[in-house]
C-alpha cells in the first residue's frame, strides 16, 4: 500500500509517464479541473499562488476531469490552449483522467483515501484541491467552492517547515 504520493506516477498531455518523485521535497496542491466550470475562474488564483511561490518550493498539478456535467472539452490541446489563454496558466497540465468510481486514476484514489471529503471519500466535483506536504503526505483537502486564496496560510506554514 502507498503512503507518499511519490509511489505513483502520472500521464503528462503528451502521453508519457512523469515520476511524481520527480516533485520530491516539493510542496504540491493536486486539483482536478475543468474549463467550463463555474470554478474555472479559479484558475486565476492557482496561476497566482504558482506564480508567487514556486521559487519557494511550490508546485501545482492539473488534471482535466469531464466526470462532472461533461464540463471538459474532448482534446486536450484544447483544454491546454483555454487555461494558457484565459488564465495565463504555466503549471503542468496533465492528461484528463476519471477522478472518482471505478476508473478513477490511481492517483485520485489515494489522495481521497488520505483526506476524505465532508460525507465520504469521494470527489463531488470540479476544483477539490489536495496540500501535499515536502514529504509526499497529503495535508489538507480543500472544497471545490474553496477560493485557493484561502489556501495561501496553509501554503506559507508548509513551506516554512
């Protein structure tokens, strides 16, 4: 059983492996997205968090999603062209993925076996948002309704351990 989100490994836009060891030591935020959500806009305050504090250690990860309401578009060049244009997003982007049931990514099972939502582990929806500590253990999980603002305090501690 995995205890450190550095066990898995996830597919990047272009369809290779990335390592999650590759974010060793890294404080990470792990967000299921969509870019016809009433949540995208928080893309605006991920990209702004990311852009703030990355020389400090910290890394965001995307991971499309069209589990909820189709809110996804089919390609993912088309979802990448969407964050970059309307959001300035530069965090990596990874290839959609189910978060929840039984083709959920690997990944998403672990994260919501560690931090369980309000009424059980499952994802309710777009933008729930996953603090991964330097060591690779999953902190803290946010709401989808959850302004990443409201996440910075967290961030800061993390990054100052």
């Amino acid at each position: 059983m995995s205890n450190s989100i550095y066990d898995f490994s996830v597919k990047r836009t272009d369809e290779n492996e990335q390592s999650l060891k590759d974010f060793e030591g890294n404080v990470m935020v792990i967000v299921n997205t969509a870019s016809k959500c009433g949540f995208t806009p928080q893309f605006k305050e991920l990209q702004s968090l990311y852009e703030t504090y990355k020389d400090q250690g910290l890394m965001f990860l995307g991971f499309p999603s069209s589990q909820f309401n189709n809110q996804e578009f089919d390609e993912i060049n088309e979802t990448l062209s969407f964050c970059q244009v309307n959001y300035g997003v530069t965090f990596p982007m990874y290839k959609k993925v189910d978060v929840k049931g039984s083709n959920a990514d690997p990944l998403f099972k672990f994260l919501t076996s560690e931090k369980k939502g309000l009424l059980n582990e499952e994802i309710k929806w777009n933008f729930t948002k996953f603090l991964i500590d330097r060591n690779g253990k999953v902190v803290k999980r946010y709401a989808p309704q959850t302004n990443p603002k409201k996440m910075e305090e967290d961030i800061q501690s993390l990054l100052h351990e």
